[in-house]
C-alpha cells in the first residue's frame, strides 16, 4: 500500500503538459511550370524548411512572441531571457509528415515531403493551440517574405548586371572608335585601297624616273648644243653662268656613270668650268667698264631650251620624292593593319561577347521581372495551414494510467517480497512438529490457546480500529493526491463559473488574441474556462 501511495503522490503531483499542432501544407504553384518558372524552384523544401525554421525560432522572435502571449510569468522572474527562450524552444518541434496523411501510402515509400506539422508543448491547456497557430501563422509569412525577397534580390542583381556589361560595352566602343581614328588608311577595309594605291604609285615611280632620264638626257644634249652654236661676235659666247650650270650638270651625268676624277672627260669638264669661271669674272670686270656682248638668236633659243630641260629634271626629281614618301607611308600602313586588325578583332569579339551577354541578360530580367510579379501575386508555391492548430482535450504527458500501472505492479512485488522475506527469518515455532524437529525430542502433549469472550472482543475492536486508521491513512493520501493534482493543473472547467460565449468573444482582444487565450501582457491563469473550440 506504501508503494502504491507513493506511485499515486508521483502521478498527481507531475504537472500536465498540453501539445496540440498545426499542419501545413505546401501546395504547387497556381501557374504552369511551363509558362512560368518560379523564383527558387530549384531549391530542397527540407533546406529551405530548416531555414525558415531557425528563422522563427531565433531568439528576437520568440521573444516577441513570449510578451505578445504573455508566457512564462513565473519562469521571467527567476531565470533570465535567453533562458526562458531556451525552455521555450525545446517545446517545439517541426516534423515533417512522410505520407502519414496519404491514404495506402508505405510509411518505406520515399516521397517527397509537401506537409510538416509544427508541435508546441506547455502546462497550460489554452497556450499550445495559441502558440502553435502562431507559429504557423509565421511560417507562411516568413515563406512569402522569403521568396518575394529572393525574386526581388534575383531582379536587382540582373539589372545590376546588365547595366555594368552596358557600361563595359560603351566603354569598348569608345575604345574602338579611338582606335581607328589613331589609325586611319591602316585599317582592315582599307587594306585594298593601300594596295591599289600602292601598285598605282609605283608604276607613277617608274614612269616618273624614266622620265627623269629622259629630261637629264635632253638636258645633255642642250648643253652640248648650245656649247657648238654660233655666235655674231667673234669671241661672244652663251650666258657664262648658264654655261657653267650645264657643265656642272654635265659633270654630275659623268659622275652618275661611275667616272672618277682622273677620266679624261670629267679633267676636261673641270678644265671648262674653270675657264668659263674666269671668262666670268673678266665679263664682270668688261661689264663695269660697258663693254658687254650680247647674244645671238640661237644661243637665246638654245638657252631658253635648256631652261625648260632643266624645270622639267626639277619637277620630276619631286615628282620623284613626293611619289617615293607616298610609298613608304602606304608601305608603313600596310605593316600597320595586321597589328591594327588584332587589336580590332579582339576588342569585336569582347564586345560581341558583351553584346550576346547584355540580350541574355535583357531576358533574364524580363523572366525575373515575371518571377517577381508571380510571387508578389501569391501565385508560386504556396503554404497553406491544411489543419488549425486546436485545443487539446487531454494532457498529453505524463501518462498517470502507465505510472499507477507500475506502481501497482511494484506495489505487489514489493508485498509479496517483504512476506516472503519475512516468513524467512521468522525463527518462532508455531507447530508441534516445529518443535520435535528444532529440539529433537518428542513432544509429549500440547494444549491449545484458550481465548476467552473478553479477549476475542479487545481483538475484534483492536482490528477495526486499526482497519479505520488504515483506511483514514489510505482516504487522506488519496484526497492529498487529487488536491495536489488540481493544484498542479488547475481546478476543472466545471467547478469555475463561465462567461457566456457572446461576452468572452466581445472582450477578446482582435489582433492578437483568440477565443480562450489570455491577453498579452497577461499571465495565464489556471482553472479558467474558455469555450472548447478549435483555432481557426
């Protein structure tokens, strides 16, 4: 009876705990894959869950949630806030539902999980439906910020994307355009006309150097000419200076055809120049005293003849030059263009690169853009509370049937153990066969127990009195029991008056609190009676 007394103080004493849930089910996007692809499709829901769940049950938001529902009163007092946030926290769970709710599903099948249920534990019968709901409640929010966020996130870093690859193409293009301004007639288009204009200037070259030959012979042969023609005055002869600058030409003739100094025909050029120069000077000096020849009509149109010669070697040794700098420049250009056209071909291919990136890009932002639109629509995948969290009916722990189960059962072992025990060391002799075999001897009479009516009347009052202390013991421990099991839990819904449904659901607080919940800021008082239906 002790043991069992005991089994039954443990059971009433232990305060019951409440667990009610609430399940969500993840339900597919409302659009087609097909026409539209969601935002974070790509993304595990277990991943994404445990996210989410570490999300709500961070300590900011817990502790929110504990001074909105006003929980842990008694437990704010004696311990601190992370604390409470931790008891808090081990009462709840997230557990996926593998099929459970899938009539003929195999609990070995291997499925995708599309519900979960969230579970919250407490002492007090209201919290865990609040709480639960809540939670809940959170999730689904947190899930629509979460994917609003992530398409908002996946549309600003395409845009962000897009206009940096713009910059970097208006920045090559600016490049490409300073290149072919720096190198312009060294370009690949231009490639054929340097060629062209080449060839053409060196057939201008050649002809222009023939023709150069064939001004110097002319001129040649005017010098000689004019060195033969006649003259009026016995001794008068050509113009000296033009003389001198036709055997000067005439000398470098001699010296283009490889003669050295010491060939009889340049002596005898030098030897003419010398002699002009001083007839020269003798003209100079004839001339100041008046007496100055003129010359005759030959040597006028001989000399007028070697002028144009000479004009005309003059303008074809330009000629000559300008063409010459006219094909070294075309010649530089055309060394030019491979190295201008790598430069080019790669800057085209960077930029062609950026340009196919940037229309990608364009696409993407118009799918992102959908994506977004999607999510902020609610139209992607979706939670939704398949099962409100309700209000449990019974406490869910501790199991008070399985702990005087075993204290029965104990209770009984115990019992017989201690009769056993105690029949064993019981050393009185009760028999007379006890006796003869303890003492060896015979025994030789026995004479009964003579119990008188008095003696049997103290015997009988002696058992009743101890049966009604008995009883008493046993009535007051069972009476302590269920007072201690109502003031562990709380008076029962029956014994406390209630508040008519209309009143307690007008009082009810419309933004946070639910019919049946305490206020917030409020603790939660045992014994009160709330109307037992479920959250909604």
């Amino acid at each position: 009876m002790l043991v069992f007394l005991a089994s039954y103080w443990l059971a009433m004493l232990l305060p019951s705990d409440y667990t009610s849930y609430a399940t969500i089910l993840v339900e597919p996007p409302s659009v087609s894959q097909l026409l539209v692809e969601t935002g974070i499709s790509g993304q595990d829901l277990n991943t994404r869950l445990n996210l989410m769940t570490a999300q709500i049950l961070s300590r900011p938001r817990l502790s929110r949630l504990i001074d909105q529902l006003g929980l842990y009163q008694e437990e704010s007092e004696k311990l601190t806030r992370d604390a409470v946030i931790d008891l808090m926290r081990s009462k709840v769970a997230v557990i996926p539902v593998e099929g459970a709710l899938i009539p003929g599903a195999s609990k070995f099948q291997i499925a995708e999980i599309n519900t979960f249920q969230i579970y919250f534990t407490d002492d007090d019968q209201k919290v865990p439906s609040l709480v639960a709901q809540k939670l809940a409640q959170n999730f689904i929010d947190e899930h629509i910020g979460e994917r609003i966020k992530i398409t908002q996130k996946s549309l600003e870093f395409v845009a962000a994307e897009e206009q940096r690859m713009s910059g970097q193409i208006r920045e090559l293009e600016a490049r490409i355009a300073e290149l072919k301004s720096a190198n312009i007639g060294s370009l690949p288009e231009n490639q054929m006309s340097n060629q062209r204009h080449l060839l053409s200037s060196m057939i201008s070259l050649q002809d222009a150097q023939s023709e150069l030959a064939r001004a110097i012979s002319d001129q040649a042969y005017l010098v000689k000419r004019f060195a033969v023609a006649p003259v009026e005055t016995g001794d008068a002869t050509l113009n000296p200076e033009k003389k001198v600058q036709a055997l000067e030409l005439e000398l470098a003739e001699q010296r283009s055809k490889g003669f050295t100094e010491k060939h009889p025909d340049v002596i005898d050029t030098r030897l003419q120049i010398d002699q002009i120069r001083a007839q020269i000077e003798e003209q100079k000096q004839q001339a100041k005293e008046g007496a100055a020849a003129s010359l005759t009509f030959a040597q006028l149109t001989v000399e007028a003849e070697l002028e144009r010669a000479a004009l005309r070697v003059t303008a074809t040794r330009e000629k000559i030059a300008r063409l010459e700098r006219e094909i070294e420049n075309m010649k530089t250009r055309a060394d030019k263009t491979p190295l201008v056209a790598e430069k080019l071909d790669a800057l085209e291919r960077q930029w062609k690169q950026l340009s196919f990136n940037v229309s990608d890009f364009e696409n993407r932002r118009v799918r992102a853009s959908v994506q977004a639109n999607l999510e902020r629509r609610q139209l992607g995948e979706q939670f939704r509370i398949l099962e409100p969290a309700f209000r449990p009916r019974e406490p869910s722990a501790p199991n008070r049937l399985m702990i005087l189960g075993i204290g029965v059962f104990l209770a009984i072992v115990m019992g017989l153990g201690v009769g056993v025990g105690l029949e064993a060391i019981d050393s009185t002799l009760h028999r007379a066969r006890d006796v003869q075999d303890s003492l060896s001897v015979p025994v030789l009479a026995s004479i009964p127990a003579i119990r008188f009516e008095g003696d049997m009347s103290r015997e009988r009052r002696r058992r009743r009195w101890v049966a009604a202390v008995a009883s008493g013991f046993v009535l007051l421990n069972l009476a302590g029991g269920a007072a201690s099991f109502f003031f562990s839990n709380g008076l029962p819904g029956w014994l406390v008056p209630t508040q008519p449904r209309a009143k307690l659901q007008a009082s009810a607080p419309e933004t946070e609190t639910k019919p049946g919940a305490p206020a917030p800021g409020s603790p939660a008082r045992p014994g009160t009676a709330v109307p037992d239906t479920p959250i909604q």
